[in-house]
C-alpha cells in the first residue's frame, strides 16, 4: 500500500522518449508530463526559441535539460542524423511520439497549392515512415519499445476541403498499422491517437471563429499518451481517443 506522503511513482522513469512537434500545442504538453513521469527527453521541431521554452519548464520539473534537436522533418537525411546521434548517445530509443503535423490549406482538392502538398504529406506522412526507417532498430534496442502517432478524424472520415490533411492522415495511419503488424511479435509496440479538438494553433487554424476556451487544454490529453508508451502498455495496432 502506498504510504499517504510517499512519491508517486513515475511510469517512465529512465525511459528515452523522442517527441516531434515539441515546440508547442499537443508536442510541448507531451514533454512536460513525460518529463514528470521521470522520461528522459529528446525534442524536435523548427523552432530552436520555443524548444528552448520547453526545456526551461522541463528543467523546473527535473532538474535536468531536455536534448534539443531543432529540424525541418521535410528534411529527411536530418531524420536519419538524429537516429545516428540517438544510438550515439543512448544505444535504444524507448518512445517515439510522432507528434508533428500540418494542417495545409483547406481548400478544394483542385485547388490545392503543389508545394503545400508536398509539405504535408512530407512532415504528416513521409516523415513519420522515416522516422520508422531510422528509429526501428533503435526501439527494438529496448526491451519495450513504444511507437505513438497522432492522427486526426478525418483520417478515416471523407470531408470536404480538407483534402491534404485528410489524405495525409491516411497514409500515416496505414504506415503505423501495417509497422504494428511487422513487430507484433517483438516487444515493440504501436499505436494511434486521434486526440480530438484540442486547444492549440492548428486547431484555431482551422476553426478561426470558435471560442478556444470551449474546447479542452493539450494538457488534459496527455494521459493517454503516458498510458501508451509505458513498459507496461500491451496494446498493438489501436486508434485510440482521449477520454
Ligand atoms: P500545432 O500547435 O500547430 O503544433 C504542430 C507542431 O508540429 C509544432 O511543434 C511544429 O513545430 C511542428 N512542425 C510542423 N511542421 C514541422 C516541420 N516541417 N518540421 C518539424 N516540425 C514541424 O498543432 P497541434 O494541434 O499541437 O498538433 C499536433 C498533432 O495533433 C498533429 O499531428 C495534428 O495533426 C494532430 N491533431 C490535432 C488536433 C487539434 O485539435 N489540435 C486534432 C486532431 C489531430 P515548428 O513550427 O516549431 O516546426
């Protein structure tokens, strides 16, 4: 029985957790509470000045720096570099949240701007299958590696002018549930979160007239996001929501 003063324990103690997208909105939420569970955190995204950020509210709640890797994930050889520079420093890599993502334009499909949907598909997609490519051995390394990706609803519901997200979200989730089935028997294991409204700048991207205080906090969703990437987490090939 837990004794009423004692520590709570911390499910990701020790553990190496890479988060895309940690610059802000859902990403940033993620790190902090990994970095109360007790993980270890290593953090991408483009902006080296909220990374930055990021790692002072981390180093309040640890004691210790995050390791910062500022990327353009567009920038695919910088994928395989911070794979290398993961197996330099920690041999494994226990987590991966591909986290980071793009909204593009909502618009017609036939009006869809080339070059933003070559971004999209690149960072939402493409990205997360070379973040596969370059992390697969390193979570393999570990004795309980966890893969986490985050999806949107309309990655599985047509809608109309959201057609480069949508398509997006389709391919990522596809990649994941097919890299689910390859380490089923290994002690990898996969899995999806569609978080659902969630109150950052994408979101009022996309819903500029809507109120942010109605819909909930990148806080309030990060429990799942701890329940899925614990040793103890059995789950492989789910597309799970936030309560
Ligand atoms: P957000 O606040 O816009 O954050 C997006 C993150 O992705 C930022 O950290 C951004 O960092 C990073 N990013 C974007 N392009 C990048 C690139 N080329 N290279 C590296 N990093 C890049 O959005 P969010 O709402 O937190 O979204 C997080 C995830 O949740 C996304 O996958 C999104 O599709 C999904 N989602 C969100 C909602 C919602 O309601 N918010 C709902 C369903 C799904 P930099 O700009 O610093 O690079």
């Amino acid at each position: 029985m837990p004794q009423p003063n004692s520590t709570p324990e911390k499910r990701l103690e020790g553990r190496i957790a890479l988060v895309t997208g940690a610059s802000r909105g859902i990403g940033a939420a993620v790190a902090r509470r990994f970095a109360e569970e007790g993980a270890h955190l290593v953090l991408t995204a483009r902006t080296s000045a909220a990374l930055e950020e990021i790692d002072d509210d981390i180093q309040k709640i640890t004691g210790e720096p995050a390791t910062l890797v500022p990327l353009d994930l567009g920038d695919f050889d910088a994928i395989d570099r911070l794979g290398a520079a993961i197996f330099e420093r920690f041999g494994k890599l226990d987590v991966l949240v591909g986290n980071a993502g793009q909204l593009g334009t909502l618009s017609p499909l036939a009006h869809i701007d080339p070059k933003v949907w070559d971004s999209v598909m690149a960072v939402n997609a493409t990205a997360n299958w070379r973040l596969i490519r370059s992390m697969d051995p390193l979570l393999r390394s570990s004795d309980s590696g966890r893969a986490i990706f985050v999806t949107s609803t309309v990655g599985q519901e047509a809608r109309a002018y959201w057609g480069i997200y949508a398509v997006s979200k389709a391919a990522l989730e596809m990649t994941a549930m097919v890299y689910a089935h390859e380490v089923e028997k290994t002690p990898v294991r996969v899995n999806l979160i569609n978080p659902g409204p969630t109150r950052t700048s994408m979101r009022a991207q996309a819903f500029p007239g809507e109120d942010p205080e109605t819909v909930r906090t990148p806080d309030s969703i990060t429990g799942l996001f701890v329940d899925l990437a614990e040793a103890a987490c059995t789950m492989n090939g789910e597309r799970l929501k936030p309560e």
